[in-house]
C-alpha cells in the first residue's frame, strides 16, 4: 500500500505542476460542422483573457480516480489555494486522511500520516528529478482551469483545422522534427471550446523522453461569472508509464479568505 500511495502522491504533484500538450490530438467520431475561423491574434485575446482570471482565494472537494497497468484506486481529496503564495491538500482514503502536502513558490513538503515521517523539497529539486521545469504558477493554473504554461507575448502558431481551434507553441512540421530529433523543448497545445470561449483540453510533450501530459475538460461550472473545472480527465504517458487521474470538483468556494498553514508532528522522522 505504501508504494501505490508513492506513486500516487508523486504523479499528483507532477500533474499539479505541469502543462499539457500532445503533438497531435483529434477527438474521435464524427466530426462537427467547420468552427468560424479564428486567426492568430483573436486566439491570443482569448487566451490572455482566461489567463487573467485567478481567484484571490480557492476551495474545492475534490474525487480523486487513479488508474494505471496495476491498479485502480478511488480517494478524496480537499485543496486550498491562496494566490500566488500557497497550496495545501489533504488526500484521504476510507474517511481516513493519509497524505497533506503544503506547496509554497519555493518549495514542496508531503506529510505521510500513514508512516509518521515527511518529505520536504525545494521545487527546483523535482525539476531536475524529472528533467522538467516546474513552477507554483502552474498549479494555480491547472485548479483554476486556465491555460498551463501560457505565457503572453511568446509567439503561438494555430494548426489548420477547420473543426478545431487549436493553437501550439510549435507548427506541426517543427513537432515532427522535435520528435524525430528528440530535442528537450516542450511543446505546449491548447484547444478551445467550439463557441471559442473557454478550453476544450490542454497538453504537454516533451521529445527528449516522448513523454506526454493531456487534459481532457469534461465539465464546468460558474462562480461569480467565471467558469471553474467541474470535471476534467488527466492522462500520463511515456516510455514507462501510463497512467489516468480523473478529478471530480464539488463544494467549490471562490474569494473566501482562509488562512493556510503545514503542522507536522514533533515525533515525524524524514521519510525514507
């Protein structure tokens, strides 16, 4: 049970912390009737209206489902977040919390209450461990449903495709030769929605280890006029992993002022 736990706890953070973007991606089925076409700038306007929209305060229930080759496992999950200064998280299994994790913009502490120990990281450290550039900022975007990893005045390319709006940090024949190459960029994809106001999925791919990260956005919902995830699909996969985390949002509360803070028992050691 420790293991899966560890594998659990650690593919959590890197979902929280990154961004998402496949080479490729097309929906199965029929396709709709072609989208009004979206140029360049337009798309940019979208996208740098949704990044702007952060909360002060977020609270959220969240029903966590892990799945991968070996296991399948459902928990609850409840997560605070203050902007731009800290996220705290407590992931309970039977009613019984097992892990709280504390995430400020430096660093990454993971309380174990199963096995009384604890782990604390500067989050640059899990950058080199995952060969990935990790930040604070990202988390906040994938709680708030926001474009992971965008960032304004970096230039954006929209792939052809008339039943799509889809925009990406590289053209498709770059991709490939990222690929082919397995350069160490990572290559960032957003897709919007067909009425063009809010995202459809968001992926990340990394060529140097043909590792992928797609969020699939299944549901919204609205608080005080900005829409925030209901329900959204997590998918990991590489050379050595698959995996899928499915994430159900309930309760949620936005603007509510709440303080934050990490205890950890003076009897904890440092895990092993």
């Amino acid at each position: 049970m420790k293991n899966i736990w560890n594998n659990i706890i650690y593919s959590l953070i890197l979902l929280l912390v990154l961004a998402s973007c496949s080479s490729q991606w097309s929906n199965v089925g029929e396709k709709p009737q072609k989208f009004p076409k979206l140029k360049e700038k337009g798309f940019l306007e979208k996208l740098d209206s949704l990044h702007s929209k952060r909360p002060e305060y977020f609270y959220s229930k969240i029903k966590v489902t892990y799945s991968d080759e070996e296991r399948k496992v459902s928990f609850k999950s409840s997560v605070n977040i203050v902007q731009d200064s800290a996220l705290s998280t407590i992931l309970s299994y039977a009613a019984i919390p097992v892990f709280t994790a504390y995430i400020d913009t430096e660093k990454i502490t993971i309380v174990n209450k199963k096995d009384k120990c604890y782990t604390g990281k500067a989050i640059t450290e899990y950058s080199e461990l995952w060969g990935i550039e990790l930040s604070f900022e990202n988390i906040q975007e994938l709680f708030f449903g926001l474009p992971i990893g965008y960032k304004k005045g970096v230039k954006y390319h929209v792939l052809s495709n008339p039943y799509e709006y889809i925009i990406s940090t590289h053209k498709k024949r770059e991709q490939k030769k990222s690929e082919k190459r397995h350069k160490s960029n990572l290559i960032y994809t957003y897709e919007l929605n067909s009425e063009a106001n809010g995202l459809s999925s968001a992926h990340i791919y990394s060529p140097a280890d043909s590792f992928k990260i797609d969020i699939k956005y299944v549901e919204w919902q609205e608080k005080e006029g900005v829409i925030y995830p209901k329900e959204m699909n997590i998918f990991l996969v590489g050379p050595t992993t698959s995996a899928e985390i499915k994430m159900v949002f309930n309760k949620l509360r936005i603007n509510i002022p709440r303080k934050l803070s990490l205890i950890i028992p003076e009897n904890y050691e440092t895990c092993n």
